[in-house]
C-alpha cells in the first residue's frame, strides 16, 4: 500500500514539475534608460507679444519655443523606456510641465515631462507602443524665455544643443539692455576741477543700439545758439555694444566710410555701401562763443528707410563763475568797519587792459579803510570755489571815482596789464559817525557792461543784554548788559533794568560791574533794589570803554504775571541806558532786552512718558510730577486710562526726584513706602487712577505705573494718556501727556502668496496685533483658477518680542485639537472655500501657510480673499485680499511610425509557377518564446501578405502545403527592407504518392463544450497508440498526434474540445483536427484520445484593430509549442481560450477522463480576446515553427525524457504492486 501511494505521490510531482516547465512565466524586461542621445535635430523659434520674430537680433528674456525631433531605432527600445536631457542654461523655466502626451494619428507613444531646475530637465518616457512600429519618431516643443542671468556681457551669444551625431550650436545676437536706439551727451572740457569755466563741450552722439538693420542711416544735430562746431573734431568709431547696455568705443572708421557735413546750423552724418546693422559713436566738439550763456540743448535724430526717426536729446551745463560779483562780509560793532569783497573776472575770460576797470561805489556815511584794499589771483584747477594765491597782485592804480553821485562815495581801480584770470579784491569801510540805531549799507560795483551789489547791516554797540547761564537745580538765570561796547564817550551814565513780566526775584549780592575783564568797586553806584522787580546802576564818572553788569535772578512759574497754565511760561529782562555826549547837555536813552525760556518741564512742572513691551502687552507709564518743587499742600495726581487699557493692580511705585543744574530730572533709586507718604486709588468704573500725597510736599516725584491691553481688540496704534498736578489751591501743573506707539495694532488679518512652480505658497498673518478674539474663525474664498491642496495646510504659533517683532513658530498646531479646517467644494460652480475655526480663544499671533495648484493660464491673475471674523471688547470682521500673477511653461508634443507589411509568393521549386493554397504562420521573437501574429494562405496566384507588422524579429513557418507538394518543415527568418513592403519568394517539392491508408478515427465524435477533461481514480487507464497524422485530398486538416498524451483508459474516452468550438448538428460525424498541436519531429506521437472533435460549422470572427495588437509575454495563444500534454487545442480562430482549456488529462495509470455533460449547439459565439493574445485564423496552425534558433536556448527533450521514464517506472511499479483478485 505504502509502495502505491509512493509511486502516486512521484508520479504527481513529475507532471506537476513539467507542467510548471512548459507554461512557465513569461519574461520581463524592466524599463531602461536611453542613454544613447535620441535627439535629432532641434529648432528654436523667438516671440515677441506671441509674434515670431524675423529679425536677426533678438530681446533679452524674449519668448522662445524649442522644438525637438526625436527618434528610436528600429527593435531597439520598449515600452516605460525613458530618456532623459538638459535643457541648456541659456532658457528659464516659469514652472514644471507635466504629462503631455507624444501623440501620433490618434495613438499615444508616451509622454514629456520638463521639470524646472539647474538645470532644467526634459523626459520623455515611451509607452507601450514604441516597440510596435518601425521608424518611430516625433517632435515636442518647449515654451520658455531666454534667461538674461546666464549670459555673458557681449550681445553675441552661442548655444549648444547636444543632438545624435554631434552638438548642434546656434548664435544667437540680442538686443542690449537700452531704453532707445539713439542716445546723446555732452561733456564742458576745460583744465580746471570738473571742467569749471570750460571752453569748449564735447558731443557724443551713439545710434543704432539695438542693432538693427538700416539702409541710409542717417544723423542729424542742429548745433544750439552760441556754440560752434569745430569740423575737424567730427569723427566716428564703431560701437561695441554690451547686453546690459553698456558700450566700448571700436576703431575709428575711416572717412571714406561715411560723409560729414554742416549747413545750416546742422550738422549731418551719413554712413555709405550697405545697410549698417552695428552700433556707431559719433564725436564732435563745439567752442562756447556766447559767454553769458552756460546751459546748452542739443538733439540729435537717428533716422533710415522705412523706419521712424528716433531723438535723443541732450542738456550741458556749463559750471563758470560769474564776471563780476560783490559780497558783504561782515561788521564790527566795536570798531564800526565793514568788510567787502569783490569777485572780478571770475569766468576766466580774457580782458584787455583797458577794459579791466572797476568803479565801486557806496554810502558817504562810510569811508574807504586805508590801506585795506587787497587783490589776490583766484585759480580753481583744485576747487570750484577758488583757490587763493599767496602773493597779492599789484599792478593796478586805485582813484577816486569820477562821478560819486549825491550822498556817495567810493573809489576806482584800474588794472595795469590784460586780464585773463579771476582776482578777488578785499577792503574795508568805516561809519564815519557812531552807530545808535540799526542802519543798512549798500555797496555797488560795476566794470565794462557788468554790475554787482550788496548791503549789510550796522547795528549799535550802546547797551546789550542777554542771558548768560542757567542753574535748574538752584532755579536761578545769569543775566549779563554791556555798555559802550564801540568805545564812544558817554556822560552822566545810569543803566535800569526791570524784571518785565515779573516771575524773577533778585538774588542778594549777585550784582558785579566789571571794566574789561577787571570787577570794579566802585565808580558807580545801587538805587532803587527791589527783589521783584529790578535795580539801578549809576555811574559816577563819563564811560570811555565796554563796562558789563553781571547778576543772577531766580525764577518761578507761580510769581509770573500771567497764567502759565494756559500761556507757556518765558521770563523777559529789560535794560535801559541813559547818557548824554561830549559837550552836550541833551540825555539819550536805549534799551535792550532779554528772554529766558525754561526746558518743558519747567514751563509744565512735570512731564509723562511711555513704553509698550509687545511680548507682555503691557504699557509702563512714568510720571514726573513737581519738578519745580512748588510747595504744595494735599497734592495728587490724576490719570484717567484710556483705549481700552486696564490698570495692573498693585503696579504703581513712587520714587523721590532730583533736579540736576542743566535741568535733568534724575530718578531715585528706592522706592517710597506708600501709606504714610502717599495712597493709591484705583476707580474701575471711571478708569481714574489717583495717588494723593499727604500734607504738605516741597519735592519732585516719579510715578511708575503699568496698564495692560490684555482681553481687548487691540485695533488702536497709538495710546493717548493724560495725568494731571493739583492740589487743594486746583491745578498746579499743566497737563502731562504721554502716548506710545502699539506696534501691529489693528493688524487682525493679511495675507501674501507668492509662486512656486505650479503651485501657489500662501501665507496668512492671523491676529498679529494680539488681540483677545473668541469664537475666531479664518474663511477664505480662492478664485476658481486654482485649487487648494489639502495636505499642506499647517497652523503655526508666532511669539512677539518686546519690540513687536513677530517671529513664526517651528511645530504645527494639531488639527482637531486646536483648530478645525474645513474645505468646501461647490460641485455646480468649481469653486473653493475653506474655513478655519480655532477651538478656543486667541490671543495671540499665528501663521497659517498652504499651498494651492495653479489651474490658471499664463499671466492670469490668481487672488484669494480672507476673512477673520470673532467676538472680542469689539465685534471683529476683517478682509485682505492678495493676488498673484502665475507664469506658467507650457509644452506641446507630437510622434509617429510606420508598420511593415510582408509579401509571399509561393511558388514551385522547379518550374516556378505559381501555388495555391499554402498556408504560413508568421511568429514574431518575444525572447525565449514566438508569439503568432497570423496566418494566410496562397491564392490563385500564390500570393499572400502580412499587414501592419510591429517592428521586431520574425520567423515565417510553413502549416500546410499546397495540395501535391511537401511541406517546407523549417523556419524562414524574415528581413525587413527599408521599403514599406518587403516581397518573400518561398518554393515547394512535389510529393510522392502517399502507400499507407488514412488513419480513421474509432469511434464517432461525441461534442462536449467542457473546458476541461476531469480524470476520476476508478477506472483504470488503458494506453491506446494513436492514429499516424497524414493528409489526404478528402480532410485538408488531418488529425496531428499529441505530443505526449496521457494513456487512454478501457471505456470509450471522449476529447474535450476548447470552450469556444460550438459543434454543429449538421457535421455530427467529420473529424476534426487538433489545430493547435503541430508535428514535432524530435517526438514520436503517443496515445490520444479515441474521440475525434467534431469541426464547427463556420470558425467565429474576431476584430482586432490594426494599432491595437498586443505583442504579450511568453504564453502563445493559437499554439504556441509547448513541452506538456494538452488537450486537442481549439480550431482557429479560438485564441481566447482560457487556461482551463489547456490542460490536458492526468497521465498517472489510474487517472481516466470522464466526458462532460454534452451542450447544445449555439450560433456564433462571442469571443473575447485577452489584451496579451493575438487572434488566429485560417488553416490549422501548429504550436510554433519546429524549432527557432534562440541564442543560449537549452532542449527540453532531456526533461521530456526524464518525466517519461519516471512516468514508466510509475507505471511499472503501480502494476507490480497491484492487489490481485
């Protein structure tokens, strides 16, 4: 028992180890890169405003459409095969271009994509296709712009485009960088410092910037009023222009190359021969001839055939100094004497001697200085201001002017020599009497058509007054009056000064008099001191020289005569000074006065300030109150909170204050114990807070307090906030104000987005002025040309740093748990909007960042509008709208092939005529396999043909001979020519007449559609030799023996036919072939069924489309040869078979096919055809050519061999082993 179910087990395990082996898997080849340069030929094409353009010279970042043809070698590439190329790094990329397909007569090849880089890169990936059709090539074209960054300086540059075979270069000219074609300048030229008082000016006129092509080129220059031209400085030199609009002057050109001319006040060049399509500088100077005349404008215009004159316009100005020029220096009190100077011949223009005079004219109250006047040569070759020479000039006369004219006087001088450069005359006047009110002077000057004048003022030296120091911390003012400052004699001297405005109190003891610098006791003498309101000086003998009278004063706000509290506080000072002159009884008087203005605090007594610390949100306010330490009795002071601040409770803190000398009020350093000192109120309600100092304070103070703006919309961004002085007398201050900046105040919403590719980065600011918002919600409504990404929404959290400064946060929010995003499609309209609830108050500032897909055309515009709406102190509704302008690259794609078709004659070997009836079974190499592409047979003329071939390797084997001839048993490789049709001639032997009778079969057919012959283990199998397979004229399709069929057992076995062949009841009987085991040589027929298949009435019709013809893997539908035992294969056309129809019965001893129950004939059945399988038709095809030449290839007969004899042994040991009955 053990030994039969041993052999049972080995005999399974072989027919399952040949099975596996004779379907196998199909191989698979992985997609490849190309690396061989599939590129043929490239074309670039340059747009203006969509426009191709024709000219030679192109626009920098112009528009640019590459075009590329490629192509693949013929069996060479297949489908997911890619290839790979850069772009050069001349072209830019506004963003990726994804999935355009290479199309060709509706079909698709593959697809390109380009991918936005450095460099940019171009892919194209093959489909499926590519490998079915001969010569297969296309084209795509990339839109894209030149990039301006990668260029070099010159407009000339080169491009390489690797291609098969070599590199393909294109140079390419551009436009340079320049706003007009024509540009002109002008430069003064002259030996001084930036070219002061040129001479002449140099003109430079450049055409033809843009390169372009003219034909009588043409400028023209009128030439302005008071220049002339000079014609031998006209020369023009070639132009080397750069692209960033920069040009470099070439070689001169030579005369004969252009013509010159002036007529007319214009000034034309002409360039002769051909057209120019260069640039050109031309040059010329024109002499000032008009010297009082310094700005000139000139234009030129650039002009040809057949274009529009273009100008250029240029404005010189030429820097000169003027011929004559006069200045009042300055005046001495003390002395009574002017300064004067006069400029003369400061252009630089030559004067004769003659000419060279200058009358110079003034007031008869004043007279000449002797011996003041001096003359100094200017040069300006280091400064335009004028350099002063060391050596005065003297060669000149000096006279009293001819004519003086009433109530004048002056003088005349006369230079000795000509006069070429530019001379400065100094001298001094004197009042020839004393100055007691303030007198105007005016002084003239005049040579040849030239005139210059000038005034001055003299003010008196009798008294003045002023204030000389101040002391803030002693409260007091130095008050300074000089007397007789010009040194005049002066009788009967009194000096009063009075405290106008009161306010000042006289400080005991500070009064000094002083002579010079020498403090007098006596020679004068007090009266009339009154502390409040002024004193007397009187002097006991007649003044000769300056005297000062020096004393302090304190000052108060509480003593002035006025309110301070409404009108700014100022303490005047006045001084008057009586005398009489020298023999003269007559008393004179003047006075002069004095303010003193105090610092704001001060004129306030007191002073406020602010600062906002943006990370707490909170205000620090300081208050300096009684800086002028009024005594005062119950003071307080009051400061009510405005814009919505809240007070920090227990914040305020009181610090003493001192007052320095230059009035800076300096804080104490420890604090003042509230309770005995001072109190502290707070008002909610009113917002008032108060601190109330008690008894009587003599003293400065600082308040420090802070307010918050916490749980409030912050939407001001600017606090305002007033304290307030008082005490029970009423106010003893003015009001204190103080206001800080909030930073971001009001900033609820913004956004911004900027483009990345094919996408749009947006980023949103939310509640950057930290506002307290409930129920917060961000709703955002995109437009329609675009469409958000879901996936790269991410909330962060901002911090803000005292300043204000907002700084994004690195970890995301969670979705769900701290805010809720919803995103709604509105299928009827395409549009999008999302919304963004945060689950709890905020307070504080976020960034929202996402991305949305550009749906949009180039240049669109693509915007998105937010809203923030919450509830805070405020009901908040706020709206930003941001838009984008997208640029996007696009692409566009084409392909194509060609199929072969294969011509056969058929013909006989020794006469060639020709044969009907010859029946071929193209196969096409699919690696270790064929696959059948189809059948034809011969007509009447001993034609045939195989259309719309794939491109590959084919082998041509013959299925049937023509009636009387031997078949040709080997394969014939197929060579395609380079013509569309390639013609085969293949020739037959006549047979020999056959001596042996047809096989017939032994039974009648029995027809069971049944897919699949079920073996049962009862009955036991009985091996019944097959009939021999050979032709006859009555059956053209002869019955082919199994390869290695299983033995038949005892009882009438009955063949299961394909699933597609529906039997007819009108041929019950005629047998039929298996056509889909073909004869093998290297195999002797064994056993087969005893049934024959009854033949179908008509083979069904199945349509395959010519470009739809799947090449598949190693499985060969209409036969293909396999090493296991199959069932009797289908009649063609069934290649749909399933794979149930090829098994084939078990060969194991006890294994014996039990018949299906029988079906009923049906009409044509509907056959489907696998997308891997290739429909057959006509004759009966064998399995496969007899044996193809694949390289490497091993025989499976040794495996045939090994499975028989272990199936014999099998055999052998089951029928040993048998029980006996």
């Amino acid at each position: 028992m053990m030994k039969r179910n041993f052999a049972a087990i080995l005999s399974f395990l072989i027919i399952m180890l040949q099975v596996t082996y004779g379907f196998g898997f199909a191989p698979r080849t992985d997609a490849a890169e190309i690396k061989n340069n599939i590129i043929s030929s490239v074309n670039m094409t340059v747009y203006d405003n969509g426009v191709p353009v024709t000219d030679a010279v192109y626009k920098q970042g112009a528009e640019v459409k590459l075009t590329y043809d490629w192509q693949l070698p013929d069996k060479t590439y297949q489908g997911g095969d890619t290839y790979t190329f850069d772009l050069p790094d001349h072209f830019v990329l506004a963003s990726d271009i994804s999935g355009i397909p290479l199309k060709a007569d509706g079909m698709t090849l593959g697809r390109l994509d380009v991918r936005k880089g450095n460099p940019n890169q171009a892919t194209l990936t093959f489909g499926d296709d590519v490998d079915k059709y001969f010569d297969v090539h296309g084209s795509f074209a990339i839109r894209t712009a030149f990039d301006k960054a990668s260029f070099t300086e010159t407009t000339v540059q080169r491009i390489v485009f690797p291609v098969n075979g070599g590199n393909k270069t294109v140079t390419v000219r551009f436009v340079p960088d320049v706003p007009s074609t024509i540009a002109k300048s002008g430069t003064p030229v002259g030996a001084n410092k930036d070219h002061y008082n040129a001479a002449a000016i140099d003109w430079t006129v450049d055409v033809n910037k843009t390169l372009a092509s003219v034909n009588g080129a043409e400028i023209t220059d009128p030439i302005p009023a008071g220049l002339a031209v000079n014609i031998d400085s006209v020369k023009v030199y070639l132009l080397d222009m750069k692209l960033n609009g920069s040009a470099v002057r070439g070689k001169q050109l030579l005369s004969s190359e252009y013509t010159a001319s002036l007529a007319g006040g214009k000034l034309k060049i002409g360039f002769s021969g051909a057209p120019i399509t260069g640039a050109y500088r031309l040059e010329y100077t024109t002499d000032l001839t008009d010297a009082g005349k310094t700005s000139f404008t000139n234009t030129a215009s650039f002009s040809g055939r057949g274009m529009t004159a273009a100008t250029a316009t240029a404005k010189v100005t030429v820097a000169s100094g003027s011929p004559l020029a006069k200045t009042f220096v300055s005046y001495d009190p003390a002395n009574r004497i002017s300064d004067w100077e006069i400029r003369y011949n400061y252009n630089e223009r030559i004067i004769a001697q003659a000419d060279a005079v200058l009358k110079d004219v003034f007031d008869s109250s004043q007279t000449l200085v002797p011996g003041s006047l001096n003359i100094v040569p200017v040069s300006f070759s280091t400064s335009v201001k004028g350099t002063e020479g060391k050596s005065p000039f003297t060669n000149y006369t000096l006279n009293p002017p001819a004519v003086n004219g009433a109530g004048k006087s002056g003088f005349e001088l006369r230079f000795n020599q000509d006069v070429s450069g530019a001379y400065l005359i100094k001298y001094k006047t004197q009042a020839l009497n004393r100055v007691e009110e303030e007198t105007t002077v005016k002084n003239t000057v005049s040579s040849g058509s030239s005139t210059a004048t000038d005034s001055g003022k003299l003010t008196p030296a009798i008294i003045g007054k002023k204030v000389a120091a101040t002391d803030y911390a002693a409260k007091t003012v130095t008050w300074e009056v000089t007397i007789d400052g010009d040194s005049y004699p002066m009788n009967q001297v009194s000096v009063k000064d009075s405290f106008t405005n009161k306010g000042l109190k006289l400080v005991p003891g500070s009064i000094v008099v002083k002579k010079g610098g020498s403090t007098l006791s006596s020679g004068y003498s007090l009266s009339n001191v009154e502390e409040t309101k002024g004193f007397e000086v009187k002097f006991a003998s007649a003044l000769a020289g300056p005297y000062t009278i020096i004393y302090k004063t304190y000052f108060d706000n509480q003593w002035l005569n006025y309110d301070w509290l409404k009108t700014t506080a100022k303490f005047e000072n006045a001084a008057t000074v009586k005398w009489s002159d020298a023999g003269s009884s007559a008393t004179k008087s003047k006075t002069a006065s004095a303010v003193f203005t105090p610092n704001s605090k001060e004129r306030a007594n007191g002073f406020k300030s602010g600062d906002y610390n943006a990370a707490t949100k909170e205000i620090t306010w300081t208050i300096g109150v009684n800086y002028n330490r009024s005594e005062l009795n119950n003071a307080k002071v009051t400061d009510v909170l405005e814009s919505g601040q809240a007070y920090v409770a227990g914040s305020l803190s009181v610090y003493p204050m001192t007052v320095e000398k230059d009035g800076d009020a300096v804080k104490g350093t420890t604090k003042i114990v509230p309770g005995k000192v001072y109190t502290v109120t707070y008002d909610e309600g009113g917002k008032q807070l108060e601190v109330a100092f008690s008894g009587k304070i003599q003293a400065g103070y600082y308040l420090v307090f802070k307010t918050s703006l916490g749980g409030k919309a912050v939407d001001s961004p600017e606090i305002d906030n007033t304290a307030r002085l008082s005490s029970g007398n009423g106010k003893e201050s003015r009001d204190l104000n103080a206001s800080v900046d909030i930073p971001n105040a009001g900033q609820f919403i913004d956004k911004t987005g900027v483009q990345n590719n094919t996408k749009i980065k947006w980023s949103v600011n939310i509640n950057y002025s930290q506002s307290y918002i409930e129920n917060a919600v961000i709703t955002d409504y995109p437009t329609d040309n675009q469409l958000l990404l879901g996936d790269s929404f991410k909330l962060y959290p901002a911090t803000v740093s005292a300043d204000g400064k907002v700084t994004k946060g690195s970890k995301p929010l969670v979705q769900g748990t701290d805010y809720r995003l919803d995103i709604q499609n509105d299928a009827a309209t395409g549009k999008q909007q999302f919304t963004l609830a945060f689950l709890a108050p905020i307070e504080k500032p976020y960034v929202l960042e996402y991305e949305s897909l550009i749906v949009a055309k180039d240049n669109d515009k693509v915007s998105n509008s937010v809203q923030l709406s919450g509830n805070s102190s405020i009901t908040i509704t706020k709206e930003k709208k941001y838009e984008v302008t997208v640029a996007l690259s696009a692409a566009e794609a084409v392909g194509t092939g060609s199929r072969k078709a294969l011509k056969l004659i058929k013909t006989d070997a020794q006469d060639g005529s020709k044969l009907a009836g010859a029946t071929f079974a193209l196969y096409r190499d699919a690696g270790t396999a064929a696959a059948l592409v189809g059948t034809v047979t011969t007509d009447v003329y001993g034609a045939a043909a195989f259309g719309n071939l794939w491109p590959g390797s084919y082998y041509l084997q013959e299925v049937e001979a023509p009636e009387g001839y031997v078949i040709q048993p080997d394969p014939v490789p197929v060579a395609f020519n380079s013509t569309t049709e390639t013609t085969l001639t293949l020739t037959n032997e006549k047979a020999q007449p056959s001596t042996s009778p047809s096989p017939t079969p032994e039974a009648p057919a029995t027809a069971t559609p049944a897919p699949t012959a079920a073996p049962t283990p009862e009955a036991p199998a009985t091996a019944t030799p097959a009939p021999t397979a050979a032709p006859t004229p009555e059956a053209p399709a002869t019955a082919t023996p199994a390869p290695s069929a299983a033995p038949t057992p005892e009882a009438p076995a009955t063949a299961t036919p394909a699933p597609s062949v529906a039997p007819t009841p009108e041929t019950p009987a005629t047998a039929t072939p298996t056509p889909t085991a073909a004869p093998t040589p290297e195999a002797p027929a064994t056993a087969a069924p005893a049934t024959a298949t009854p033949a179908p009435s008509q083979p069904p019709i199945v349509e395959v489309p010519d470009d739809e013809v799947p090449l598949g893997g190693n499985p060969q539908p209409g036969g293909s040869p396999t090493p296991e035992a199959s069932a009797a294969p289908s009649p063609a056309p069934s290649a749909a078979a399933t794979p149930e129809a090829s098994a084939a019965p078990s060969p194991a001893p006890s294994a014996a096919p039990t018949p299906a129950p029988s079906a009923a004939p049906t009409p044509t059945p509907i056959i489907e055809v696998p997308d891997d399988e290739i429909p057959v038709g006509g004759s009966p095809v064998p399995d496969g050519p007899v044996k193809l030449p694949q390289t490497g290839e091993a025989s499976p007969w040794p495996i045939y061999l090994a499975g028989g004899a272990l199936i014999a042994i099998g055999v052998l040991l089951a029928a040993k082993f048998k029980p006996r009955k």
